[in-house]
C-alpha cells in the first residue's frame, strides 16, 4: 500500500510560530514561509530541504510521541480507500479522513502507538472506485 509512497512532508507541532520561524529561518538558514489556513488566524510555516520534503510546522500542544508526525503522499489518490484496506487490516484509525491544507489525510497508530499520516492533493478523487 504505501511502497509506492514517498515521504512528502514531516509535521512538527509548536508553541511559538514566531521563534520557530527564527530558528529555521536564521539559525538553520533554511527558506521558511509562513502560510495562513483559510483567514482563521493560525498561521503555519513550511520548509522544503533539498530533496522535495516539505517540514512543517503547526502551533498545537507538543508532548513526546506526536511529533514529528511522518507523512506520507498518495500520489494517486484514493485516500478513503486506503484508509478502509488498512482498518479492515487492522490497524487503528487515529484520525479519519478530514480536510487537510490544499487536501485530505488521515493518521493511523503502529503498534507503539506512533502515528503515521497519509496525505491526497484535493486534486486528486478520494476513492479509486471506479
């Protein structure tokens, strides 16, 4: 199911948008953009390294084991369906599938508990049925 996925972002969640926007900025040197999320006032920042892996950035309570979050694409789409084989599979749904910044994802839980998320463009149809 996802050997055909890259890894297309890692999420990190905050306290302060600000300073992390200095840090990555200033001290790592890296080119930081801050977005805003559909006029609500909460902005959020992205990163993209060298090799295409955009690093996130989201004000949220951070405690060890939710973050970093690793995401990966599904350049086909058909999130919901991917979510659904992996729930009969067994795995346990995290979040389901809810509109994400520019798309869709849902995260699922390892057996230690670590979450893995998956993200579709918008662009892309959330079902493969035909």
């Amino acid at each position: 199911m996802f050997n055909k996925s890259k890894i297309g972002a890692i999420c990190y969640y905050i306290s302060d948008v600000d300073k992390t926007e200095h840090f990555y900025r200033d001290v790592l040197g890296l080119d930081v953009q801050r977005m805003s999320d559909d006029g609500n006032g909460d902005d959020w920042l992205v990163a993209t390294v060298e090799n295409g892996i955009e690093l996130l950035f989201f004000k949220q309570e951070s405690r060890p084991g939710n973050s970093p979050i690793i995401v990966f694409e599904l350049p086909e789409g058909g999130i919901d369906d991917t979510v659904n084989a992996l729930s009969e599979k067994g795995a346990t749904i995290v979040t389901p599938v809810s509109h994400a910044p520019g798309g869709w994802s849902a995260e699922i839980a390892d057996p230690d508990n670590h979450q893995i998320s998956m993200y579709q463009s918008d662009e892309l149809p959330r079902s493969n049925a035909q």
